[in-house]
C-alpha cells in the first residue's frame, strides 16, 4: 500500500469533490490500520478548515449492509465541528458526490469515558445526558463503488460528510429508546417508518459497540461528545433538488432542502 498517495486522493476526494478512484495499490491490510490512516486524515481535514471533532457517526448498522462488505460489525466516523450544519437550511448538489440521507438517533455523552471505568456490565443510561434525532448526509466518494470494501470505507471516514442534530431532549429513565419510531419523508411524502430496534436489535447495542471500539482504538470518549447511533431507516441517494425530513415521534425532525 502507498500510504501517502492513499491519504492524498482521499483528502482530495474530500475538499475538491473529486470521485476517489480505486487501484491495486490503495488496498489496507486491516481494519486496525484503516482506522490509523482515518485518524491521519482527520488530523489535516481539521487543519484544512473541518475544525475540531464534535462527536461520532456509527454506520453498517444494518445486516444487510455488512454482508456486502464481508463485515460482522459496524463501522465509525467522526463529525467535524463545521461540517455540523443547521436545521431547515439549503444545500446545494453541485457541492456533493452522490449524497444519500439517513434518519438516525443520536445521544450526548454525560462524563468522559475510559477503559478505567468502562466494563460491559454497565449501565449504559447513566452515560447519556441527552438525546434526539439526528439526519446524517453521506456521500459515496468512491468513483466505482462496487470494488471498494470495508478497510477503504473506514479509511474514507465512513462515507461521513455532514449531520444536523436536533433538538435535545434530557435523558430520563421513562424513556425507551428501542421503542422509538423514526421516518424519513421525500418531498412531503413518507417512505419509511421504521423501529429503533433496526440499529442492531437495540440502539444500546450501537452504543456498547461504540464504546469498546474506542476503548480498544485507546480513545478517551469526552463529555459533551456527539454519537449518532445509526440508521433506522434506510439510506436514501439524492440524485435531484429534494425537501427530505427526518422524524422521530415525540422527539423532534430535522429538515434540508437540496436545491440546485
């Protein structure tokens, strides 16, 4: 593997909207150094004006999903300070490579985390502060998406680009977030209503995978950090200028509206 020319196309893709371009010389040897060469990127997109890490996005939530990448767990990513963008505001396509939208659950994490005081028995709850919904754009920045595979797509960021997280709301022990309910509307029309238990069988399940992935990439987990927990709904490509809403009942929406 050409590391550099690697991390180089990458970034590239990244802030000159260039489709990546796979060749026999970009494969990863593991996940493990997939994760190293995401960690570089992340280090100079910060310093070419993506700003500083706010939280994280889980993705390959779904089964389906890791089969075709030959995977038997979920991947993560990071969301960037300045790509955090508002409610209700206008995108423009021509500044995205095929983006795709997704309607997710995310929460906020209550104290700093550590392997010292994280253990799988724990009582995942007392670690949230807050919680809401959350509308993730992804972006397929791979020129030929079918030749790609996992070590590439965690590399890449986890097709990361931007998220709008919503309105807050404060973690209670009345609330049930496996029993939450997520839809995903196109142009005032609904086309998916799924259950929260899509995000493995429970969205606790993301987030004790999301805490023993940090602990083993030797991460500290800060207080105030951001974790989308992955898609309830499937991801939906947008080809064309679209009003999409996200929406979990009881919780809150977010809406773009991607213009030309």
């Amino acid at each position: 593997m050409n590391k550099e020319n690697l991390i180089t196309a990458l970034i590239s893709s990244r802030i000159y909207q260039i489709p990546f371009k796979i060749n026999k010389d970009f494969q990863i040897d593991s996940i493990k150094d997939a994760y190293l060469i995401q960690d570089i990127i992340n280090k100079k997109l910060n310093k070419l004006g993506y700003g500083k890490i706010k939280g994280y996005k889980i993705g390959c939530t779904n089964e389906i999903i890791q089969k075709e990448l030959s995977i038997d767990h979920p991947i993560l990513g990071v969301c960037f300070e300045n790509k955090i963008i508002q409610n209700n505001s206008n995108l423009c396509l021509k500044n995205y490579i095929k983006p795709g939208v997704e309607c997710e659950i995310y929460v906020v994490i209550k104290e700093d985390i550590t392997s010292e005081i994280f253990n799988d028995d724990i009582n995942f709850d007392k670690f949230i502060s807050h919680y809401g919904v959350s509308l993730e754009i992804v972006e397929n920045r791979f020129k030929e998406f079918k030749y790609t595979n996992a070590e590439l797509i965690i590399a890449d960021g986890s097709l990361g680009n931007s998220i709008i997280f919503g309105n807050k709301v404060k973690n209670n022990s009345f609330v049930n977030l496996n029993e939450l309910n997520g839809r995903i509307i196109i142009n005032n029309k609904e086309i998916y209503c799924n259950n929260a238990s899509s995000i493995l069988g429970n969205p606790e399940n993301a987030l004790k995978w999301f805490f023993n992935q940090m602990i083993e990439l030797k991460k500290v987990i800060k207080k105030g950090s951001y974790v989308s927990l992955g898609s309830i709904t499937p991801l939906i490509w947008i080809k064309e200028p679209t009003k999409v809403k996200v929406s979990i009942d009881n919780i809150g929406d977010c809406v773009i509206n991607f213009v030309k």
